[in-house]
C-alpha cells in the first residue's frame, strides 16, 4: 500500500509539472494580439483554440508543427485568410501558448 500511495504521488507531482499555465498562456496570448483573431470557443477570423485542440488531438507532432506554423505564419489549413507571422515572440512563450491551445484552452 505504501508504495502505491508513493507511485500516486510521483505520478500526481509529474502531472502537476507539466499542467498548463492558462493564466501565463492568456496574458501572452492577450499581449501578442493573438485574441484579436482567435477566441477559445468561438472562430473569429482563424479557428477558435478548441476547434485546434480537436484537430490536433492524439498528434504528438502537434506541439513542434503548431510553434513553427505560429512563428512562421502561414495559411490554407483553416481557410484562405493567411496568420502572419510572430517572430518577435520568444519560443518559450509561443510553447506556452500553443500548449494551452492543445490543452483546450481552459480559462485561467
């Protein structure tokens, strides 16, 4: 029993390490004007974030593909209206970001 009750910990710790930070993902998504076309349940001009997270469900090349695609900009996945590019935003942050999308986009 002990070490089920140590093995739950480990596990519950772990998955605590790797939990999205929602409030950090939106403040970054707030000031990089990604809001300005992209809302969490709704489409505006590109996909609403939980349309993203159904698409990308179960690839574990999501993570890498989506970073890339957010800094580099691009189109044709989501319709004709290409996202520009945002490069002058940190890899940490658009990580951040598109981990939270994946995620679902849960409210802080």
């Amino acid at each position: 029993m002990k070490q089920f009750v140590i093995a739950a910990a480990l596990l519950a710790a772990a998955a605590s390490a790797h939990a999205v930070d929602a409030a950090k993902a939106q403040e970054i998504a707030n000031k990089n004007a990604c809001m300005g076309c992209h809302q969490v349940d709704k489409k505006l001009v590109g996909p609403a974030y939980k349309d993203v997270a159904a698409k990308y469900k179960g690839d574990k090349t999501a993570l890498a593909k989506l970073t890339a695609k957010v800094k580099n900009g691009g189109s044709g996945v989501w319709g004709p209206v290409p996202m520009p590019a945002n490069a002058a935003v940190s890899d940490a942050d658009l990580k951040t970001v598109v981990e939270w999308v994946l995620a679902g986009a849960p409210a802080k």
